[in-house]
C-alpha cells in the first residue's frame, strides 16, 4: 500500500508538468510569451509547489524512507494554495478569459483535477501527523510574497495576472481582495493542519511535527 501512495503522487506530479508545458507550449505557439508573466500565475506556481511536495514524498515512500518534516509542510501548503485556486477560479475566474490558460485540456487540469487531487491525497492517504497551529504562520509565507511581488508589477510594469489585483479597480478593492486572500489562507489552512490528525488509509511512514 505504501508503494501505491508514492506512485500515484508520481502520477500527480507528472499530470502538472505535462500540463503546464502543453499549456506553455500551445500560448507560444500562438503568440509571444514573457515566461515572467506565464509563471506569475498563483495558479502555476501553486501547481508547482504540488508537483513538488508530491514528488519529494514519492521518493521518500519509494526508498521506504521516512517522510522529513519539510515535506510534510510542503504538503500542507500545497493542499492550502491548491484548493484555494480551485474555489477561486471555479468561483471568479472561470469566465474571466485569462490569457494564459486557454487550452481548455490543461486548463481543467490546472484548475480543477490537481486541486480536487490536492484535497484528497490530504484526507485520505494519512501519511502526515496533525500539524500544531501554531506553525500556521509558514502557510503565510508564500502567498504574501506572490501578492507583494504582483502589487509591485501591477504598479511598475503593467502585468497583473487576475482582473481582482488590478490597479485600476482602485486600491481599496485591490486591498480587500488582498484581505480576503490572507484570511482564506489562514482559515483553509486551519483546516488542513487540523485534518492532518485524522486517521485514514495511513503508511508507516509518517512524520512528527
């Protein structure tokens, strides 16, 4: 069973990467593409971080080792930031038209398999210890970043990669929505640490806090 749960994150991991080089490759192919902006994207860089917390674990499962606190982190952030992205685009964004995600294949996969995935990997493969809410703060991390990083871009270069942090809907709509985000990330995040003591499909292998 062990084996199982490391080959399908395998699986996972690979669905991402060919999802975002045929979406990549398809939004060249059409027209110019800044990669800074194809992967400013919460949506690709979430999707990235899945890829990776999915592989990193596979690989410890696989060598029968067991899983290191940073994975399991990493895990929980993805869990977090993935089903984020799954409300907010099936929510907001679905007709919203974003350039870099009009392939519809890859686009579904992005949005709306790998975060369903994303959830339940969490709830049902056990492999990971309740995370203690006082390390909810790491959660934080990388969301403010990303937010901080596109206010900056939306204010200099132009780009803003979602109508919502969009400079000229005006500041305070762009500052709730950055609330909103945070508090999202808090209360999602909330969830999946305190899902993390519930015991279900479980390998040997789980970690301590």
């Amino acid at each position: 069973m062990d084996k199982l749960f490391g080959i399908i994150r395998l699986v996972a991991a690979m669905a991402v990467v060919a999802a975002i080089v045929g979406q990549f490759a398809y939004s060249a192919g059409q027209t110019a593409i800044n990669p800074f902006n194809f992967f400013g994207y919460f949506t690709i860089q979430s999707n990235i971080i899945g890829l990776v917390a999915w592989a990193a674990s596979a690989r410890f499962i696989l060598a029968g080792r067991a899983q290191p606190q940073w994975a399991i982190y990493l895990r929980a952030l993805a869990t977090t930031v993935l089903a984020i992205v799954g409300v907010v685009y099936n929510t907001l964004l679905a007709n919203a038209g974003l350039n870099s995600f009009n392939l519809q294949w890859y686009n579904d996969i992005l949005h709306i398999i790998i975060p369903i995935y994303a959830v339940l990997d969490w709830i049902l493969l056990a492999d990971r210890p309740r995370l203690p809410l006082r390390r909810l703060w790491l959660l934080l991390i990388y969301p403010i970043v990303w937010l901080a990083v596109m206010l900056v871009r939306g204010a200099t270069d132009g780009f803003v990669p979602y109508p919502f942090l969009d400079p000229a809907s005006g500041y305070g709509s762009v500052a709730l929505y950055c609330v909103l985000i945070a508090v999202a990330t808090v209360l999602v995040g909330a969830g999946v640490y305190w899902l993390g003591g519930l015991r279900t499909l479980s390998p040997r292998d789980a970690a301590q806090p």
